[in-house]
C-alpha cells in the first residue's frame, strides 16, 4: 500500500433468512404420496431429493471500516441455520480486518481451514460462497467498476437465457405454458423427469409438437438413472432431438456418467451440485460431459470462475445453474457469466425470478430470451424495501 492511501478492510459480518414462499411449491404441485412434514420438508419421490415447502435462502451482509457494503448470497433451503453458524462462529472471525481486494487469497485461506477434516464441500462451502460474492461486491464498489470488470472485462451485454420447468400439473397444460413463453420470445427451455407424469419421452413428444423443429428442448434427468437405462431412453428421445440432458446419473457415479456421454450420442450437462473445480476436473478429465452448469449459490465468484475457465480450456461450453434465490446470486451469476469465455447461456428460473424480482431494486431483467446485466459497481444489485422487509437477522 502507498503512504497516504486508506486501507479498507471488512468491519462487520451479518447473516440474514430471506422468506421466498409461495403458494405453488418449487417444480410444481405436490404429486400422490407427496406430503409436507412437521419441520416443512417434503420429498419428490421422482428425485428422492428433500425440498422445503417455504423457500428461502441466505443473505451475507459485510460492511467495510468506511462503510462499503457488499451482498452475498447462498442456499438456505434446508437446515439454513447450519449454514449460518458456520458463517458467523467460523467464517466471521477470519473474514474481519481482510483487504476485499485479496478476495481469492481470502477464499483459498477459508477452503484449507477445513480441508484437513473433510470439509471440502456441502455446508462449508455454501457458507464460503456467501461471503465470496460479498467480497467481490465490496472489491467492485471499492474501484467503481462491475464484478465483470474486475473478472477481465465484458464478453457480452446480453446473456441467452432458457426457460426452466413447467410448473404445471398436466402435460396439455405445460405444453401451454412452454407455448406462451415461446410466444415472448423464448425458444429454449428444459424440463424435468420429476414432474413429467407421462415420462420424458412422452413430454418432450408433445413439446416438440407444440414448439417445432426449431425450439431447443433440454431434459433434466435429477440424477434418477443407471447408465444402461439411460442409454436405453437416449434411443427413445433421439427422434425429438433433445438439446442436452442434464445429470443423468448418481453425482457420485463418474464412470457411470462417463459411459453416458461417451455412448449415448447426446450432450450431456452436469454441474449445479458442484462447489469447486476439484469437483469439475474429476469429470472433465475423464470427458464425462459436454456442458458445465456452475451454481453460483455453491460456488462462489472465484469458484465459479475457476470452474469455467478450467470447461472453457477443454472446449466444454457453459451453461450456469439458476436457482431458488432472492437475486443476489443470479446477479453475481450474471457478473461472471458476461465476463467469461465459453458461457453460451443461462438458466432462466421464472417461476423464482418473476415473483421475487422486485426484491433487488428491479434492475434484473430477463426478456426476449435474454437477461439483460446490470452495469453499476459490484455485482449490481442491492436489495430493495421489500426484499429488506422479508430479511430476518439471524443472531450470532
Ligand atoms: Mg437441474
């Protein structure tokens, strides 16, 4: 540091529950034998995967010595309040007095605290996500540029966005749905095998009928298949052209998921449970996959990064995960998703970002099939009256 030139380092850390309920569960109603438990979960028997019947997520506030301050966000959708002591007994105290500008430095610091113990995914590293999109906020504010600028520069103004899922409870009715959107000007979209009760090769049958040869339709398969059933079923929807099919099988099952995208002649895309690029190389080296779906709400800025560049060196495209969140992180997504090479789309929850939009000051804008990116400092963003209202302070 030059004599004379302050040097702002992060004053406070504080962790706030964010409700994002609504009427209509996520991915749609609840299906038979589908029911809400005493502590609000429920599990989608087509995915066996724990959902909460109120949304929420998680949102980091640092406030730097002159008040900079800078947003994070991370999944709070089950158990948040693990995630929030992790962030405010652990985190906290090695996140006070830093320089935002060493964002990565800090990060790689935070990662080995726990590496030693096993912890080098799941809870830790949503709670580390969090505070990395704060800091690099508060780094964008601090040199007056967006996160984009700081991550090399704009390869784009607009970023293509897909529709993703059809929440409706029949397939005439989601194929409406896929119509109207299609009607505004979106011709991607994505379903998912948990909701499509006549099975995928049904659904997209009546999508490709309903949006024509032109319409790219994605499949998200939520890890529900074994390799050979899954290579069974590529030879059933290859007639309806699928644009890519989305974690076909168990996260763990790598040689599974290999054999998968090496046999079945379809693109395959993974990524949205990933934390790190440790995570992406283990697939990537073996060419289990042809596209990368980075979650920024797991990953973080610097692992977010790190994971596309790591894709984009291996030719893989880039295609980032959307989801329940109040905005923040889809604004970080957004950030690094314009400044990186190989992005050719994102993912594009309306069913999440139309009703919780006016939660960020109504800056994000996804329309036409595009989101358009905010271009004030840091990751654009600040949470509006509303958003603020519905933020609890969770004590530390
Ligand atoms: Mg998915």
């Amino acid at each position: 540091m030059n004599e004379g030139e302050s040097q702002d380092t992060i004053a406070t850390v504080e962790v706030y529950l964010v409700d994002l309920s609504q009427d209509k569960p996520y991915l749609g109603s609840l299906r038979e034998g589908e029911t809400v438990n005493e502590s609000g979960y429920f599990v989608r028997l087509g995915n066996r995967t724990v959902y909460p019947r109120k949304n929420r997520s998680l949102v980091v506030k640092l406030t730097t010595d002159d008040g900079v301050i800078g947003w994070g966000e991370t999944y709070g959708l089950v158990a948040p309040q693990a995630t929030a002591a992790i962030i405010s007994d652990l985190l906290t105290g090695f996140v006070i007095g830093r320089d935002p500008f060493e964002v990565e430095a800090v990060h790689d610091e935070l990662y080995d605290l726990m590496r030693v113990r096993g912890y080098t995914g799941g809870f830790y590293l949503d709670a580390l996500a969090a505070i990395d999109i704060a800091l690099w906020d508060i780094a964008g504010k601090m040199a007056g540029v967006p996160v984009a600028e700081l991550l090399g520069g704009f390869q784009r103004q607009q970023i293509p966005a897909y529709v993703s899922g059809l929440p409706e409870d029949t397939l005439s009715r989601r194929c409406e749905l896929a119509k109207s959107w299609q009607d505004r000007g979106f011709h991607s979209l994505k379903f998912a095998l948990p909701v499509a009760d006549d099975g995928a090769v049904a659904e997209i049958k009546a999508l490709r009928e309903t949006l024509g040869d032109d319409a790219r339709i994605a499949i998200d398969l939520h890890w529900s298949l074994t390799a050979p059933e899954c290579l069974t079923l590529t030879e059933e929807l290859a007639p309806f052209r699928p644009w890519f099919l989305e974690a076909p099988v168990a996260t763990e099952e790598i040689e599974s998921l290999q054999e998968v995208a090496q046999k079945s002649g379809e693109r395959i895309a993974v990524g949205e449970e990933w934390r790190t690029a440790y995570d992406a190389r283990l697939r990537i080296d073996r060419g289990a996959c042809h596209i990368v779906q980075p979650e920024m709400g797991h990953t973080g800025i610097t692992q977010f990064k790190r994971i596309a560049e790591y894709a984009h060196q291996h030719e893989l495209e880039i295609i980032p995960h959307a989801t329940i969140g109040s905005g923040i992180f889809l604004a970080a997504s957004l950030q690094a998703s314009a400044a990186l090479k190989g992005v050719t789309s994102h993912e594009f929850q309306h069913s999440i970002f139309d009703p919780f939009r006016h939660f960020t000051s109504d800056v994000l804008k996804c329309e036409l099939g595009k989101f358009d990116l905010p271009q004030s400092p840091g990751i654009g963003v600040e949470p509006s009256e509303t958003m603020l209202e519905s933020m609890t302070l969770i004590p530390s």
